[in-house]
C-alpha cells in the first residue's frame, strides 16, 4: 500500500529516503524504546487531508488504516519494513493503553510544567502543538476519572479549557506535523525508564485546574 500527498510526492528522491529513514527510526525509538504503539496517520496540505475525503472531519489528523498499527515492542527492522509501506505518514500514538493524555491550552501548560518542575512533583512526557496546546502524558483512565476528580477537587463547575483524551483518540507524535499547521514538539521528552508507567494525573490535575482558573 502507498501513501503520498502532493508536498511528498514532489520531494527530491534523496530527500524522500532521508525523510522515510527518519520516519522508521522514530517509530521504532517509541515501539522499542518507549513501549508504545504506532498508527500510521494521514496528513494535510492546505487544509485538503490526504484520505482524500473533502468533507474530512479532522484533516491530516487521523489513522490512516488501523491495520497498520505497529506493535509495542517492534524492532528496528519491523519499523523500517511497516513504514516503508506508509510513506510520508505521519506518527499516531494509540491514546488509552500506555497513557491517556491531559490536553490544555499552551500558556496554562507551560506555567503548569514549570511549576511542577520546581516543586519537584512527577511528570510523564509532554508535548506542545502548533495550534497552541500542551498535552501531559498521564497514567491510563484519567480521561474516565476526569470528571470525579474534578468534582471531588472543586473544580467541577470551573470553566476550565481542559480536555482529557482516552481509549480511541489518538495524538500526533514528534516529529510529525499536524493538520498541516507544523511540526509537534517535545517539550518534556520521554525518559525511557519512566515512559511505561507515566504520573496518575490527580496532581497534575490540581495545578493544571488552578492555573487555568486564574488565566
């Protein structure tokens, strides 16, 4: 199976081979290294998404075909072979089995991040998008929890820009780009002794809360 969109299918064959060699060895770093999963996922060029469906809903950010997923735990050879079937695809990371996902605007986040930090309180991986988010890597089943924790914290009836992603979503990993809007970026990579088993997000959860309140 091929995959290719306008901006891709015009690059330089060189260009095109360094861009798919990269592609498999971020994929195997977080299949081998992190433990996690990856689903080949469609991109977008001026707004038109690859799957080629006009009307797509969430343009250059979605699986491109679930029965592609490389496994958990797959070699550098595995990688390679798998993504050379999908080039140009970008890196989906299955939300719900190693992780669900704290998704929070930018400037909240990063002061959130920042204060945690000096506090010296645990945190998993996160990343921040070019729409302008930051999204916390946390333990599996926050996204269920969400709501209980915050009634339970006080927060419940806060107008919090706050978004928790579970099992079926997916989020787009560096170095992709999403939507077409630019590259995501690590701004807490994984560290690969803690990537299996990321921070419960009732902490995280408390300075996030309080942090977007007083924005």
């Amino acid at each position: 199976m091929g995959f290719t969109i306008g901006g891709i299918r015009e690059m330089r064959p060189g260009s095109r081979r360094r861009g798919r060699t990269a592609g498999a060895t971020a994929v195997a770093e977080y299949t081998g290294l992190r433990g996690w999963a990856v689903v080949p996922g469609t991109r977008a060029a001026a707004g038109i998404c690859s799957c080629g469906d006009p009307c797509c809903a969430a343009p250059g950010a979605h699986p491109l075909d679930l029965s592609l997923e490389v496994p958990a735990g797959a070699s550098l050879r595995a990688a390679v072979d798998a993504w050379a079937e999908v080039p140009g695809a970008s890196l989906l990371l299955p939300v719900g089995r190693a992780f669900d996902v704290l998704d929070v605007a930018e400037a909240p986040g990063r002061r959130a991040l920042v204060r945690m930090e000096r506090m010296g309180l645990p945190l998993g991986p996160v990343t921040v998008t070019p729409d302008g988010r930051t999204q916390f890597f946390v333990a599996p089943g926050a996204a269920a929890q969400l709501p209980g924790l915050l009634y339970r914290m006080g927060w419940d009836d806060a107008d919090l820009d706050l978004r928790a992603w579970g099992p079926g979503s997916f989020v787009t990993a560096p170095p992709s780009d999403l939507g077409g809007l630019g590259p995501v970026r690590w701004l807490r990579p994984p560290p690969p002794d803690t990537s299996a088993t990321p921070p419960h997000a009732r902490l995280l959860l408390g300075t996030l809360a309080y942090i977007c309140h007083r924005l």
